[in-house]
C-alpha cells in the first residue's frame, strides 16, 4: 500500500488496517519459526508497512492537537 493510499484513508480504517497487519506480522512469525517461508521478505515488508501505518496515524494525532 503506498503513502498515498494511506493518506486517503480514515483513523478508523488505519486503526483497522493496523490490527489486521499486526496479526499478520504474528503469523508470519510464526509460520517462519516453524519452518522457513517461501518468501522471508514478506516479514520486511509488512514490518514496513505497520510502520508507516503508526506514522500516520501519529501525523494525524499531532494535527489535530495543534
């Protein structure tokens, strides 16, 4: 999901985004504790992905208190 698609959405649907992401991260986790996956670089980039989440989530609480 790009910055973007992001910016377009609302706090609660990035707070939904995020859940689901988080628990995505875990399985990923998970799946690749107990035996290697397919393709490791999905971990980066839903790391990546919660991070730009937080950050605008973030960017919009820091907005509205200002």
């Amino acid at each position: 999901m790009k910055n973007s698609e992001i910016r377009a959405l609302s706090l609660e649907e990035l707070k939904d985004k995020l859940a689901a992401e988080s628990t995505n991260m875990q399985n990923l986790r998970f799946a690749h504790a107990i035996s290697p996956l397919e393709n490791p670089m999905r971990i980066r980039e839903t790391k990546r992905e919660i991070a730009r989440l937080n950050t605008e989530i973030r960017r919009r609480e820091l907005e509205a208190n200002s």
